[in-house]
C-alpha cells in the first residue's frame, strides 16, 4: 500500500490554521476563501486518515495528531522553501574579484573556491594572490573580497582565524649559527617582513638580506637549502624546514589574524562568496599543509 504524500500547499493551509486557531484569519493571511482553505484541510485530513482540528463556533483547536504533525509540517515547509531558494541561486550569475595572501591563494583558497563553484557554476571568481597589505584600501575598487593577515588585536574585517609567525630554515643545516644571520625575506608591504626586520634589530642580532621574492615557494626553497632563515605562519610550516626558537638565538615573533574584508554594496554573489569562505575557513584544522 502506498503511502499518502503530503502537498506543501496543504501543510501551508494546515500551518496557519494552526498559529491563528482560526480559519478566517488564516485565510485572510494566505489570501484565500475561508471554504477554500476549509477544503485544503478536509483534503489532508482525509489524506491522513485523522482529523487535525477540534472545531466549535468559538474555538479551532489541534487534535493530538494535528499537534504531532505541525511540527513535520513547519520542517517540510521549511526544506521546501530551502530547496526552491538554493536552486534559484545556483542559476545565479556574476562576478567577485577576491584577493588572498600568497599562502592561502596556494593551499587553501583552491579547494573552496572549487566547492563554492560546483554551488554556482555561472558565479565567475577573480582570484589575485600576492601583499595583501595594499588590498584593503582597494576594496570596491579593485577588489570585492579580501582575505588579508594582520597584527593581533586588529579590529576590521571579520576575523577567521588566528596564527603565528615563526622562524624557520633547513632541517640538515645550522643556519642560525651564522654571523651575520642570512635572512630570506619578502617585498616591502609584507607585514612579515617588518615583523622580522624589527625583531631582529630589537635583539640586536647581526643579520644581512640574503634573498627577496614575491614569491613564498622561492623564500622557503631558500631556506630549506640552509642559505637562509626565513618567516611563515605556523599553520603552514612545511615538512622539510624546521622551527627557529630563543633557544637557537631567535627573537620572538607576534601573533597574527587572518580576516575577511567585505567592499561596501557588495553584490549577492560576493556576498555568497564571503558566506561560503568564513564558514569554511573558521572549520579549518590548525595545522594546514605539511608540504
């Protein structure tokens, strides 16, 4: 025997007889007749085989199976309304221009983006790695979204997660033994390039700038050949370098956010976009590469 199925214009008839405990209010509410919404409900309760209201000129009560199904009934509703919302916007169309660091553009970014995209296919994502630094002051202008790194305790944007800039270098080399200290580093703009100019400086450690890049691959190919110490996040310590500390005559390093900065009127697929990465970027695990 087949199993009756419940019409979602039925439940939506049956729900608000429900909240208002009248029919006249319900059918003011749903812009219907009063026989027409009294019609939708005799219809499913002899769907169901019970009756689901208690009805006198004064009152309109919930029997115990109507009090059983309404809270089926808000659920179906709700999974419809979902539903029909979700496939509407996975015909959306649009364009977000996103700037991330160096790292995540790399690591991260490219298996969410792949996520987000599989949801919206016709959403056309521009993604620019590089010094995230002069992103910001761009937003609406160049750029819709920015995921960027700053100093601990920063108050714009929306924080995501939070790290740790520390030294590393080779593995089979003792770099650090080395006067002066050979440092590989990035531009200028990049926040750990001060963070290390300063630390250095502060402890008064002789150093000198062995290596400059844009590019994160080239820094860290440096150090882990022993030419070189240089600066990462601690999330991102790759396998073949190991950790600097006091111990091996290394300042101290401050910690670090990353957030997400939104342009002003962003557009609902920016906003979607920023949705998807803050929810997925909060979930991920503290360490997150070992390459």
């Amino acid at each position: 025997m087949t199993q009756p199925l419940l019409n979602p214009e039925l439940l939506q008839a049956f729900v608000a007889v429900a909240d208002n405990r009248s029919f006249t209010r319900a059918a003011s509410l749903l812009n219907r007749t009063q026989s027409a919404v009294s019609m939708q409900i005799k219809r499913l309760e002899e769907r169901l085989g019970t009756e689901l209201f208690h009805r006198t000129k004064a009152t309109v009560d919930l029997t115990s199976a109507g009090e059983g199904l309404l809270s089926y009934a808000r659920r179906i509703l709700s999974l419809n309304e979902e539903a029909i919302g979700r496939l509407r916007q996975h015909h959306l169309e649009g364009r977000v221009r996103l700037g991330v660091m160096d790292d995540y553009g790399t690591l991260v970014l490219p298996a969410l983006l792949a996520r987000f995209i599989a949801l919206y296919p016709r959403i056309h994502v521009e993604m620019e790695t590089g010094l995230t630094s002069g992103m910001v002051g761009r937003l609406g202008e160049a750029y819709d979204l920015v995921v960027a790194m700053h100093p601990e305790g920063h108050r714009e944007g929306e924080l995501l997660r939070r790290d740790q800039a520390v030294w590393v270098t080779s593995a089979a080399h003792r770099v650090w033994e080395m006067d002066p200290l050979p440092v590989a580093l990035y531009p200028h703009g990049c926040l750990f390039r001060r963070w290390a100019i300063e630390a250095l400086d502060s402890s008064e450690r002789a150093w000198r700038l062995a290596f400059i890049s844009h590019n994160l691959s080239a820094v860290e190919a440096i150090a882990a050949q022993g030419l070189a110490v240089t600066v990462v996040k601690s999330s991102f310590q790759p396998a073949r370098l190991q950790v600097l500390s006091g111990e091996h005559g290394l300042p101290p390093l401050p910690a670090a956010e990353i957030r997400l900065h939104r342009a002003p009127s962003l557009s609902r697929a920016g906003a979607l976009l920023a949705d998807h990465l803050s929810e997925a970027m909060r979930a991920l695990p503290p360490i997150l590469s070992a390459r």
